[in-house]
C-alpha cells in the first residue's frame, strides 16, 4: 500500500472526481479493488493491481476494498488485516486511518456488504445487500471479486460491455467521460511515469552495445523503473523481431545488422501509465535501407503530432499515418500507384496493420476494459476494413486527453505471405524491391501526446526520435 500521508490538496483532488460524476449520475455507485490472483498456489500471488476505476476515485490501491459513491460522499467497505499477517506483511494502517487518507465519511467492515438474510451456502434468491439497492457497478477482471460483486448485487456481474445495461452501464459512460480528460493531479503522475520511462530507454539504447541477448537490454531498462519505485505499465516489448508486435520473448541473439525495437513503459505507483517505443540499430548506426524506412516512420510520426488539435478526429490522424506510410514507401519503390488509392484498397496497411494509438491514462490503453464504449465516440462501430479494424479510437480529440501516437513499419510473415494477400496486391508491391529492405523487420516511433487548448505538447519530447540522435545515444 501506498504511504497515507496524504496532502489536502490531493484529498481535495479525488474529492472533486467524485463530485464530477455524482453531476453525471443520480444513482449510489459501488466500485470494487478487486483481489491478487494466485500465480501457482494460493499463498503465491501475482502483484497486485487494483482495478483503475477504483483508483480513479480513491487515489490508493488498496486490495479487496469497496467503495459507495452517493452524492460525491464515500463511504468505504473493507476488513481489517488480521493480527496473523503482521508477521507476513508487517503493521497495516487500520481501516479509519485508510477512509480518512481517502477522504471517505465513513467505514464498515466487508460483511456489512452481504445481502439480506443472505445464508453461506445461497448464491441467488435473497433481497441485495441494502448497500447495493438502486446502485450501479463496473465488473472486475477478477473472477473472485466479480463473483462478489454478483453475490453483492444478486445479479451477474458481466464484464463484456456489449452486455450490461441500465444503470451499469450509463455509470461506464459517465466514467469514460470523467477519465478522458484527466485533472492536473492525473497529468503530475503522468509526467512521474513519462520521466522514468525516458531514462530507462536511455539506459536501453546504453547497454545495447555490449548486451549479447535482448533480455539484457530488458533487463537494463526495467532496473530503471524499479529503481525509482514503479512497476512496468504492461508487458515490455524488448526485440530484435520487431515484425512481432506484441513479442514477449527475450532470448535472441544482438547480432550486428539488426534493428531493436523497445516498447517500454512504467507506471507510477499511483497507477499511471507511460507508454514509449523507440526502434535503434543495435551498432548504434542504421543501414541505408533501415534509415530509409525508419525515416518514412518518423515523417508520419511528425505529421500525426502536428496536426493534433481540439476537433480533430483521431481517425483523420491513422489516415494521415496511412497515407505518409503509402507515399514513403512509393517513393522507396516499394508500392506502385497513387497514395490515395492505396491508402483506399488498404496496401498500406501490409506493412503497417495496427491503428496509429490509442488513448492513455491509468491504464495503458486507457479504459479498454469498457470495449468501444471508450474508444469509439457513440454511435460509431469498429470497421471490417482491414486497414481500420485495428483503430482503438475513433473520437474527436478535446484539450485533455492524452493520446499515444505510434506508427510503423513491420514485415509479419503472416501478411506478406498470405496468398489471398500476395494475390490481391500483387499489382501494387514490387516484392523483389522490398527484398532489398530484409534487413528491417520492424520499426515503431510512439510519443505519449496531451491535447492542449491550442494544439499539443508531447510529454515524451525529451526522447530524441530523429535517427541521427537516436543513433548518438546508442553510441555513447
């Protein structure tokens, strides 16, 4: 748990969270922390983490805790640590000293929470807990904790957006549009997370030169973040196959000619998220053919962040980045045609599949557990496009939001040898010229942004992009 020394101005802070959505809503709100899960048996536990709607409001992450939100009062729902686990855990603070650092008016113990006459061996058919009466809730993504939920409420508890209804599911569009625009103590802890996740790239490109597998350069990076007291953000992205979006393997070989990509990101200890990629020749200097698609990455990069302003779709934006990707790699020799039509039948995207970013706050693609209901501005639906399905947001940008922009260049097998695929663009690739460019595998560039008033300032500026800097780094 986090200290409880705990300003007034913080306080003041989540108060004032609270009272933004007892405006939006005019039902009781329950929210859960939910529990850590066992890794392998039940005494070893995964680190916890508490559910990010749930810290929104408290501001601590305290584990198997409830809290009721009425009228922008909190009023919270957890048991004391038993004296046993003073041996285990140390001294714990005691549930009165917990409410007041969160500002809550008052505090039960977790059996207050049981529904009427509720006997140990029912699951349903009694009356609701007289606390769960009329209110409304978020499913977590644990299962134990969602089963008390469900047993709180006499009700299942459903976590797939597209299913829950009523009040649950006006209280998740309430929240998205508190948590889309985040306060000047959410954007502080940004810039905590942001700040420790620059050095610990720096610290990467560093230890790349005599690392010999990428979990060394791994290795060096998150010793940055844990040094300073946070946690990864998700799960880091530290490879030479950087064509595998989401690779979670760190034993391959640095060998000379190759391109890391590092996806890395910490999260403050107050939950806050960061968000960085950076892609570097492991010699510390690009091939031609790396730096000359490393730069089609970086002028869609440039241009996505330039053109960001309040009303703005965020959509324009990925089309901006497909089309920068199109007439890069034309100019390369690498597609055939006018940019605008092969931006239209989608050849951009066989090299470039995923949707330019998504939005950031205390979670890393921030309130994704909602599905589209945050992502998507209502009334819009996910296209079948192949060049657009990947969007994870589809909205008007507004002063506030913080945004990830990341475009990129990968050569997945799966795509560039599927014969539907080679068939269909045969026309538009020129594949004995992207031959020549085997030595890239994957480039990524990812700033975190935050929409200004005016235009935008990228929080992670301080991590140079430009190739010739990039290289600098990795040299010294």
């Amino acid at each position: 748990m986090q200290t409880l020394d705990r300003t007034a101005s913080l306080i003041d802070a989540l108060k004032a969270r609270r009272l933004r959505l007892a405006a939006l809503v005019d039902f009781p709100v329950l929210l859960w922390s939910g529990q850590s899960s066992p890794r392998n048996f039940r005494a070893n536990k995964f680190p916890f983490r508490a559910s990010s709607h749930f810290l929104y409001f408290a501001g601590l992450p305290l584990e198997d805790a409830v809290m009721r939100l009425e009228s922008g009062k909190l009023t919270l729902f957890m048991d004391e640590a038993s004296p046993a686990s003073a041996l285990w855990h140390g001294e714990t603070p005691k549930r009165e000293e917990i409410a007041a650092a969160i500002g809550a008016i008052e505090a039960y113990p977790l059996s207050e929470l049981k529904p009427e006459k509720f006997d140990q061996g029912e699951v349903w058919g009694v009356t609701p807990s007289k606390w769960a009466t009329g209110a409304a809730t978020i499913g977590v993504q644990n299962g134990q904790t969602r089963a008390d939920q469900s047993i709180t409420f006499q009700r299942s508890i459903l976590l797939d957006v597209k299913q829950i209804e009523g009040i649950d599911l006006e209280l998740a569009g309430a929240i998205v549009s508190l948590r889309m625009i985040h306060d000047e103590l959410a954007l502080a802890e940004l810039r905590k997370a942001i700040a420790v996740s620059i050095t610990a790239h720096k610290a990467g490109m560093a230890a790349t030169r005599s690392a010999g597998i990428e979990a060394e350069i791994r290795a060096a990076m998150e010793r940055v973040i844990i040094a300073n007291g946070m946690t990864c953000a998700y799960s880091s992205i530290v490879t030479v196959h950087g064509e595998v979006l989401h690779n979670d393997q760190y034993n391959h070989l640095i060998k000379p000619g190759d391109l890391l990509l590092a996806d890395v990101g910490a999260e403050a200890a107050s939950g806050w998220a960061s968000d960085i990629t950076r892609t570097w020749a492991v010699s510390g200097k690009f091939s031609p053919t790396q730096r000359s698609l490393y730069d089609v990455v970086l002028a869609a990069h440039d241009a996505c962040i330039a053109a960001i302003r309040p009303g703005v779709e965020y959509r324009e934006l990925h089309l901006l980045a497909a089309r920068m990707i199109a007439a890069g790699l034309v100019d390369l020799g690498i597609l055939r045609g006018q940019v605008d039509d092969l931006v239209a039948q989608d050849a951009h995207a066989l090299f470039f599949p995923h949707g330019v970013g998504h939005l950031l706050g205390l979670d890393v693609h921030d309130m994704e557990d909602l599905g589209d209901l945050a992502g998507y501005e209502t009334g819009r639906v996910r296209s079948n496009r192949f060049g657009l399905n990947y969007l994870r947001l589809d909205r008007p940008l507004q002063a506030g939001m913080v945004v990830t922009i990341e475009p990129g260049f990968y050569q997945v097998p799966a795509i560039l040898q599927d014969p539907e695929r080679r068939s269909r663009y045969r026309a538009v690739v020129n594949w004995d010229r992207l031959a020549q460019f085997a030595d890239v595998r994957g480039i990524r560039i990812e700033d975190d942004v935050l929409v200004t008033e005016t235009g935008a300032e990228v929080l992670t500026a301080a991590l140079p992009t430009k190739a010739e800097d990039v290289e600098q780094l990795v040299q010294n």
